[in-house]
C-alpha cells in the first residue's frame, strides 16, 4: 500500500479505441502510475464517443470491464473549438482539485497534437504520459492482435477508406487489406475502433455491429451491445 501511495495519480483519456486500450494496459503493467479514472468526450446530441461514434451505453459497459471510473465530458454538436476547451478544462480542474496529476495518451507520432496536449495540461499544472510513443505502427499493430485485444473498426474516413471497412474487425486481415499509404493504426484519421476485449478487460463485452451510416465524409458502424 505504501508504494502504490507513491504513484501519481493518472486519468487515461479513453478513445473507446485501440490505442487508449493498450495504453492502459501498459501503463497498469509497468505500474508507473495509479489509474483512477478515464476522461471521455461525448458528444451530447448523439450520446455518442467524440469522433469514435461509439454508443455511450459501450463506453460505460468498456469502463466496467476495465474498472475504471468514467469522466465524461459533454459537448454539443457541432462544436466550436472554444466550447470543447472550456469543458475539458473543467473537467481537468477538477480532476487536479483531487490529486491527479497525469494524463496517459494513445497517441503515437503526431508532434502537434502532443504538443497540443502537453500545452493544455501545463495550464492546469499536470503532465502527459504518452506510453505508445514512436513505436512502430505496423509492429504495434500486430502486437495488439497478439496480444488478445478485440476491436472493431466504428468510424472510417471515407476520402481514405471505402465504407465497407467500417465494422471490420481489426486483425491480420485487414491490416493485408488497406490500401497503400494508411497507417496500420488509422493514426493519421483514417479510421476510429472501438475495443470489446482484451486483456485490459476483466471480461469480453458482447457486442453485435449494427448498420453503418455515411455522415459528414464518415462511415460509422453502430456496434450494439448484444
């Protein structure tokens, strides 16, 4: 107990996908830091994961499986880059107002983005933990299928993928299927996941993939929970 004491405090920022789930579970594996919450945007209109489209109702049953307090932040649609600072800066306070002081992310190489992050995170006196950092995607990729993790793919760009990608399940399969000039792990927003088991997870989420709807230049697929 006395050591756990030691460890700061983190929140994981939950995608719902892929890389925030093996971000997690490689920093409970290292122990460096004590997770105690996930901070997940959603947006309001949809009741939906940001960007992700996942169903809220999967994201709380995710968290469940992964023991994990959820920390949702709430935004319209559409909605303005001011409005989203705002409500995730809340959130924020509050979470350093009770000790956190990190904040784990599954990016991999996006420099700005980091730095947009890290930028956010030194305002509100916290840090970033970026554990995926400039590991090969293609070499990630793999070692998450390996490693037992279950995804499928919710939202695929369309000016990158075509629509009958969206619903996929991420595996050797589909990393052989995308085209030529896509990142094995959609990095560049080609595609968004949404994570039903792995070994992050006390158990398997049972899921069925539902229609898929094209919005926006998107392709999302509706996972329901079964």
């Amino acid at each position: 107990m006395a050591v756990a004491s030691l460890r700061p405090k983190a929140l994981i920022a939950w995608s719902s996908g892929k890389d925030s789930a093996w971000s997690l579970h490689e920093v409970r594996s290292a122990g460096t830091c004590e997770i105690v919450g996930a901070l997940t945007t959603v947006t309001d209109t949809f009741a939906r994961v940001s960007m992700h489209g996942v169903r809220e109702e999967i994201l709380r049953a995710q968290l469940a499986a992964a023991g994990l307090a959820p920390i949702i932040v709430r935004i319209p649609f559409p909605c303005p880059d001011e409005a989203y600072e705002h409500a995730m800066r809340q959130a924020l306070d509050e979470a350093r107002a009770h000790g956190v002081t990190h904040v784990i992310f599954g990016d991999l190489f996006l420099e700005d983005v980091r730095a947009y992050r890290e930028r956010r995170l030194a305002e509100v006196g916290m840090a970033g933990v970026f554990p995926l950092w400039r590991r090969p995607t293609d070499r990630l990729a793999r070692d998450m299928i390996a490693g037992g993790l279950e995804t499928y793919l919710a939202t695929v760009d369309l000016a990158r993928l075509p629509a009958r990608f969206a619903g996929r399940r991420f595996d050797e399969t589909l990393l052989a299927d995308l085209p030529e000039g896509v990142d094995p792990c959609g990095e560049n927003g080609e595609f968004h996941s949404c994570v039903v088991a792995g070994p992050m997870f006390s158990h398997r989420i049972a899921t069925r993939i539902g229609e898929t709807v094209e919005r926006d230049g998107f392709a999302y697929a509706d996972i329901i929970a079964d």
